[in-house]
C-alpha cells in the first residue's frame, strides 16, 4: 500500500509542554522520532481560513504507514511506553489526488460541501487528515443544534457528527439520548412526543445537565441540518441506522444526498441490501474486536471509510495489517474524545503532547478522519505540528505542578492521599485525575489551596486565566494571592456542562508582575460549594 502523506506547514514550531517525564518521548522502547519533531511525527495539513476556499495539500510529509508504523504489530498495552510505533516521514512535494463527485440533479457544485465529499471519497497517497465534529461545536452552542453545527463548519471542520432520533410522529430530529432530559428543559422519551412538543422545547448549553441554563435555541429536525449543511460539509447521521428510510427520504427531499453519511456495525448483507436500494449513499462501517470480519466480507465492494474502535491496543481492529488493509482501499475514521474509543489516543491527551493522542493516530494507526470534542485545537495542530499552544507572552503553569514543600508549606489538602486516579505526587495528599486525558486537580474541597511559583518573561500587567470542568451551577470559587499578598475578590467558576468539559475562563483578576519568579497562591472558600476541575492556570499579558 502506498505511504499515507499529510500536508504540513514548512516552518518548525517551537517545542512546547511535552507532558512527558525527561527522556520520555512517547514512543516504544527502541524507537526515535524524526529530526524535525521532538515526540511525534509532524504531521498537519496547511493552514486555511473557515470556510476553507480550496483544499489543496502543498508540501507533504510522507508517513510510512505500511512499511513503518502499521508493518509493526501494536503493544498490548496503552501506556507511554508502549506507545503505537513511530511513523518516519521526508519532504516531499506531490499533488493530491481527487475524486469528482457524481452529479445529483440539486447539488451544488464548488462549495466546501463538494470538496468535503470528495476528499472523504479519495484515500490515496497525498490525502489530508479530515476534522469531524462530535455533536458539532457544542462548546459554542448547545450540541446537535443548528448553531453548533454551523460553528463546527466556520471553525474548519468539514464533517459534523449528528444524532439521529425519530419523533412519535415520525419527524427525524437531532437528539443524542432516548431522552431530552439532558439536554432540554423537558422532559420524556423522544419516541413519546411529537415534533410540536419538542419544538416547543429549549436546548441547555454546551453538553446539557440539569444545572446548565436554557438557551433560546431549539431541538432541529433533520431537513432543517441538512439544509444548513448543504453547501458546508458532510453530516455524520450517527444512530440513524434503524430508521435509514426515514432518514433517507428527507436527504432525498432536501437534495442532500451526498452530503448524508450513513454509518453501521450491521451485518454486511443488510449493509448490501441498503447500498443497492440507495447506490448514491454514503456509507461508512464501524468495526470493533465484535464484528471485525465484516471487514473481509464486503469483498471487493467495499464501503469508502471505516470508523474504527478500539479500547486496547491489542485489540484485533488495532492490528497493523488490519489497519493496512483498511487504509488501501478507503478513509480509516478514529474517534479521539474518549479514552475508550481509541485506547487512550485522546483530545486531551493530545493537548499535552501529540504523541499521545492524534499524532500517533494519523502516523501509528493510519487515521485520515478524526472525530473530536476540540475541532478548533485539532485544526490548529494540523495546520501547525503544535497542540495546545501558549499564548504568546503568556505563563502557563499545571495544575498538578504546584510547588514543592509539602502539606502546610506548598499546599493544604482536606483528606489524606490522592483520591484522584491521575498521577499525583508520592506521598503527597492533592488530589489528581485523569479525565480523559486531561491531568487535572480535582475533588476540590473548601479551604483547600495551592502554590504554584511562576516565572514570570516580562514585566507588566498580567490577566488571570483558569482552565476548569464542571457540571455544577455554582462550580465553586477561589482566590488569588501573589507573593503573600492579600488574597484577591472571590472568582466564581462557570459551569462548563461536563467534569471532561474543560473551558479557559477569565478570572478578571489582573496583577502589575515584575519580570522574574513570582509565587501564586490559589485557595478555595470555605463557605462556597466547590465541585470542579483544575487544568492549568495561565497569565497572560494585558498591557505594560
């Protein structure tokens, strides 16, 4: 099988936090990345406004999948040091490939609709990585509505992933659960109200929970999203399976066939019979360790991408041939929101370092589609080779890396141990979790506090900036003391709709810092509910 080759940006970023012990590099024992990047292979797609005016791939990395990365059997465990293999690259300049989209009597031609449907149909040698948006840009808007959809599309994502439900009057909405008791100030099983009834719904904000606010947006059907993704993308038609007809009959009406992708694990002669009845459909199939034959039974009718689960690196869908063999004939689709769904390979994980989450997807695993809960950071990676970027002339300090001295002296922690399942310090009582990904401090408690010591670039006057989670209305509230000071008003922390969720939030805490090291005190009310995560804390300049 051809290498796999994604675009990139000539210029080296500037190493930023690895997350990774000294010496630790992400990869297996034995293995080196390539000279142009400190822990993962360099691999992104050049930069673009949104909407993108043209997908063209200019200067490409050459990932040797097949010979390196996926001619390797994975590591049956999914720890840093057993890592999937690295991939090599070298310069190389080569045209992409593209396939013409087929003609349909109300589709629009030259649009991002168009380009997105004929990169998900390429999968040759100079293909470029493709953003999928979970629920669409929930983090703008409440998930699967009309706005969140449109923000996925205007921050660079050319597929958005939507929930499929059939109302009790047989109207296909946008809905995740079986219930809008999530996500709407309703309540009731979707299948048990009609589309009046939920129209007269509101949707929360963000991922929903009984404690996010309403928003004055509502539950949209199906006609109304594919309208709106009409001439903007792909729309991933998740849980549609059982009602396909259904579903089918509206794209038909709406003419948005081609920009519909309908997705299964079903057995490969119902898979068959669907694709015969509807030969202009998009299909992708999902397989995991359950139905990974369905891959050798379509034969040489093959469905163009295959989204691909797995919550081990041993799984069997993450063996090196498999992946191969998906990768020659279609687009492998990775999921990276959640440990489970890529053993680990995760969003947040990515944040920390690439080689932890999507640069050892796209260079271990042969992905070409990632679905992901931060389409704005995936794109910026893929433009760049950089994850989570520091703002420049910003300071930005962990949570877990408060400073040393122990209980009293560097921190006080109500309970002894870390309660957390992160990696806290041995011996120390902060309490740190994992959340996907995210190393954060977490069961945060009331007169609880924590020292950081910041080194500081510049002098000059800096903001405050917390990256937090919570579900909660109120979070919680803490205060900010700088080298002994007096603490400063009491920063609320805003529901972020998930403890996975996390937001950078302003503290509106501003402080006049002298160029050097300085110590910042973080300590929580005691009088205040507190039930939030901390991810890092950031100062960023604000003026001299």
């Amino acid at each position: 099988m051809p290498p796999l080759m994604i675009s990139r940006r000539v210029d080296r970023p500037s190493s930023g936090r690895t997350g990774l012990p000294p010496g630790c590099t992400g990869l297996p024992p034995g293995r080196t990345a390539p000279s142009h990047s400190s822990t993962a292979p360099f691999l992104s797609r050049s930069p673009r406004p949104a909407p993108t005016p043209t997908r063209r791939l200019v200067l490409l990395a050459t990932v040797t999948v097949c010979a390196t990365a996926l001619g390797a059997t994975p590591a049956a465990s999914t720890t840093e040091s057993q890592a999937a293999p690295a991939a090599t690259a070298q310069d190389t300049y080569r045209p992409s490939r593209t396939v013409p989209a087929p003609t349909h009597p109300r589709a629009p031609t030259d649009t991002p609709a168009d380009r997105a449907y004929r990169d998900f149909l390429d999968h040759g040698p100079g293909i470029a990585v493709m953003t999928a948006a979970h629920r669409g840009q929930w983090r703008e808007a409440p998930e699967n509505s009309l706005a969140a959809l449109r923000a996925a599309f205007a921050d660079g994502a050319e597929i958005v992933e939507a929930d499929i439900r059939l109302t009790k009057d047989g109207v296909p909405v946008l809905m995740h659960d079986a219930t809008v008791d999530r996500t709407t100030d309703g309540t009731g099983r979707v299948a048990d109200l009609t589309h009046a009834q939920l129209r007269a719904l509101r949707l929360r904000e963000g991922l929903g929970g009984r404690q996010a606010a309403p928003t004055g947006h509502r539950i949209p059907t199906l006609a109304e999203a594919m309208r709106a993704a009409r001439t903007s993308g792909l729309v991933n038609l998740d849980q549609a399976w059982k009602d396909r007809e259904a579903v089918w009959r509206v794209l038909a009406e709406t003419g948005t066939v081609r920009n519909g992708l309908f997705k299964s694990g079903a057995p490969v002669p119902e898979v068959r019979a669907f694709r015969a009845r509807h030969p202009d459909a998009l299909y992708m199939h999902l397989v995991d360790d359950t139905n990974a034959a369905s891959a050798a039974e379509f034969g040489t009718d093959r469905p163009p991408a295959f989204e691909v689960v797995f919550d081990d690196v041993g799984d069997a869908v993450a063996d090196a041939a498999f992946l191969r063999g998906l990768r020659s004939t279609g687009r492998v689709w990775i999921n990276s929101m959640r440990d489970a769904l890529a053993a680990r390979y995760t969003d947040e994980a990515s944040l920390i370092a690439p080689a932890r989450g999507w640069a050892t997807l796209i260079g271990g695993y042969g992905a070409s589609v990632l679905q992901t809960d931060n389409v704005e950071a995936l794109e910026a990676y893929l433009a760049t080779g950089v994850a989570g970027a520091v703002p420049s002339g910003a300071v930005r300090v962990q949570a877990e890396e408060y400073a040393s001295g122990g209980e009293g002296v560097a921190y006080h922690d109500v309970d002894a141990g870390n309660r957390g399942d992160g990696p806290g310090r041995s011996g120390a009582g902060v309490d740190v979790c994992d959340l996907d990904g995210a190393v954060a401090v977490c069961w945060m408690r009331g007169s609880e506090w924590l020292s950081y010591e910041v080194d500081v670039p510049r002098s000059g006057r800096y903001t405050l900036k917390a990256r937090v989670s919570s579900p909660h209305a109120p979070a919680g509230t803490y205060r900010v003391a700088v080298d002994g000071g007096a603490p400063g008003a009491a920063v609320p922390v805003a529901n972020t709709t998930g403890h996975q969720a996390f937001v950078l939030q302003d503290s509106g805490q501003t402080r006049q810092l002298t160029k050097g090291r300085h110590t910042l005190r973080l300590s929580l009310d005691v009088g205040a509910h507190q039930n939030w995560n901390l991810d890092y804390l950031q100062w960023e300049p604000v003026g001299p």
